[in-house]
C-alpha cells in the first residue's frame, strides 16, 4: 500500500509545480508534513526531543533527506513523470550497494544482505536500464530538459539509497517516529533558505485548486503516513529486501501519468523499466545472500 501511495508522488509534485515552484513546494509540503507527524507522535506519547547521543545522526538524516528532495522536485519539473518515477524508484540499486559497503566498513554496526554473484547481476540489469531510461527521449511537452532531470533524478535515487540505509542503522537508535518528525522538521528552515536564495516565486501566476490539493497529498499521505509506516518497516526489516517492492511505484506511477497527464509511452520507456525491475527482482529475490555476522 505504501509502494502504490508512492506511485503518486511524482505525478502530484509535477502537477503542483506547474503553479508553485519545485522549492517552495517542497517547502509546503514538508511543512504540511511535519504538522502532520508530529500531532500523529504526540498522539502515541512518543517524545521528541532528541535523547543524548541522537542529535548528531538526526541532524545528518535532516541535511541528506533535504538534499534528495529538492533534487527530486527540480527533476520533476525538467523531466516526465513516467520516466522520473521509474529512475528514482531504481533506488534499491543504490541501497543494495551502500547497505554492502556499510556492512563491510562498519564492522558490524550496519547488517545488511552481502552481495553475491547473482545480486551483482541483477544489479549490472537495473543499472542498464537506469542509463537506458536517462538517455531516453520522454514526451517533450512535459519533458523540456530530459537530460539534466533524468539525472538529477538519478542524483536523488542515488541519494534515496543512501538514505534507505542510514535510516535502518538509525531506527535501530532512535524511535521511528521522531526520525521521521526530525527530518522533517529541520528540511522545512532548510527549503525557505533554498527557496529565497534560489529566488523562486512563491506561485507562478494563479494558484490552483489542483496545486493545493498536489501538495496536500505530498504532505499529508507522502510526507506523512508513508515515511512513517516505512521507518517503521526498516526498523524490522532490510532495505535491501524491503526495496523489492519498489516495482510497484513506478507501474502506478507510469499509469497515473498516462491517465492524467496523457503521457506518451514510449518503447524505450517499458524496455529500460523491465530491465530496472528485472535487475531489482534478481537483487531481492533471486540474489538473497547471507547477512553478515
């Protein structure tokens, strides 16, 4: 439920970008968010302020949740959405591989699935089909930078990896929930900053009802519900595994962007998706090495 919750997210940053700029809207939606979570926390007594030790991890988990965001919603705005929700959605790739070098390096510390032969060719699977999907030629009404936001997109699914990672070490740590407050929390100072010095407009032109309602599902459901059922799934289970799932965004996402925004679907589009969700299905399923230690 939360993969196909997901599958709309890059279709509804795109439609909100259209009235608000992609940080400003990342602003707002994490501000939506963070309201969101953290009356969900009070709810369940969990407390927020940062126990000894907490606060450096969380401050580390705020600046590189910031930074995959705002290079996702810029990559949103050059790219389309059907091609955006397969490449950042090749994130298990990047969990699969930062999860095995922080295992190896961390002495124990992070437990991860190791990498075997046949991961390292699902993986070699999924990696060609993210470099197909980035040189692919998307719907140029809804794509008028293809090349530079399919990698940007690749930079925040790189990113989201990473941080798939770091937050299963961190859970282990602190609560779920106030991980999910924090990162938030300190994202939102940090998109105003971004925002005022990259000098978006607040609204480009008039302000629709369909923005509003975009960003109020980013906050609310995206922002909200997901991040903390997911922190919550990581806190029991491998993101390399739990990454398995990850086939189901793009399919809804290629879906909704056809539908909403009659996107064109391109040959090159499906070839370079099987190859990803090959690759990944190899990684998660057919790959399952032991864990080390």
């Amino acid at each position: 439920m939360v993969s196909v919750l997901w599958g709309g997210n890059i279709v509804s940053i795109r439609v909100g970008v259209d009235s608000v700029p992609p940080l400003w809207s990342a602003f707002w939606r994490m501000l939506i968010g963070v309201v969101f979570v953290a009356g969900w926390a009070v709810r369940r007594g969990v407390p927020m302020r940062p126990a000894a030790g907490e606060t450096t991890g969380l401050l580390a988990l705020g600046v590189l949740f910031t930074v995959q965001i705002a290079l996702l919603n810029v990559a949103v705005e050059l790219t389309s959405p059907a091609y955006g929700v397969v490449i950042l959605n090749s994130y298990a790739i990047f969990a699969n591989l930062s999860g095995h070098l922080a295992a190896h390096y961390s002495k124990g510390a992070v437990t991860e699935s190791a990498l075997t032969g046949i991961r390292l060719l699902g993986l070699a699977l999924a990696v060609a089909g993210v470099a197909w999907l980035s040189l692919g030629k998307p719907d140029q009404t809804l794509a008028p930078q293809p090349l530079l936001g399919n990698l940007l997109m690749v930079g925040s699914s790189f990113l989201l990896g990473v941080r798939q990672v770091y937050t299963r070490w961190l859970v282990q740590r602190v609560d779920p929930v106030r991980s999910v407050v924090w990162q938030m929390l300190l994202s939102v100072p940090l998109f105003l900053v971004l925002a005022v010095m990259g000098g978006q407009p607040l609204v480009r032109g008039t302000l629709t009802w369909q923005a509003v309602a975009a960003i109020s599902y980013q906050g609310v459901v995206v922002a909200g519900v997901c991040f903390i059922v997911w922190a919550e799934l990581l806190k029991r289970h491998a993101a390399g595994s739990l990454s398995m799932f990850a086939f189901i965004v793009p399919a809804f996402g290629i879906f909704l962007s056809s539908v909403i925004f009659g996107e064109q679907l391109h040959p090159g589009l499906f070839g370079g998706t099987v190859l990803v969700l090959s690759g990944v299905f190899v990684v998660v399923r057919l790959g399952q090495g032991r864990r080390p230690g």
